[in-house]
C-alpha cells in the first residue's frame, strides 16, 4: 500500500468513526464508553467520549484535505 492510500483510508475511518463517537449516533459514544470504562480504560464520562471523537474527525479531515480530497 502506498503512503497516499494509506493516508486516504486513515483520514477516512478518522473522520467517520470520530464523527460517529462526536455527535453520538445510535448512542456510539455511550457503547464506547461503556465498554471501555468496564476495562478499566479511557475515557471516563461519555461527554470525554465525544470531544475525542471530535477531534479525531477534525484530524480525519485534516488528512483527507492535506491528500488533496
């Protein structure tokens, strides 16, 4: 795989899976939140959740917009 492919397909699962935890579709955040908090892991509240998301969306698009998308 190539670096642009590979830029391509990161910036876009950021993007989505960010977007997907940021604005809580189906109450993803709250599952993710949930699962991870159950292991003992981040993030702790569900609203840490969503600003994660958030900004791994902003990253995504970053990406998507520096490979010329």
């Amino acid at each position: 795989m190539n670096s642009h492919a590979f830029e391509l397909m990161w910036g876009g699962v950021a993007l989505v899976g960010g977007g997907l935890l940021a604005t809580n579709i189906r109450g993803a955040a709250d599952r993710f939140q949930a699962m991870s908090y159950a292991y003992r892991s981040w993030p702790s509240s569900v609203v840490t959740c969503r600003v994660i998301g958030g900004v791994f969306a902003l990253v995504g698009a970053g990406i998507l917009v520096t490979a010329g998308l």
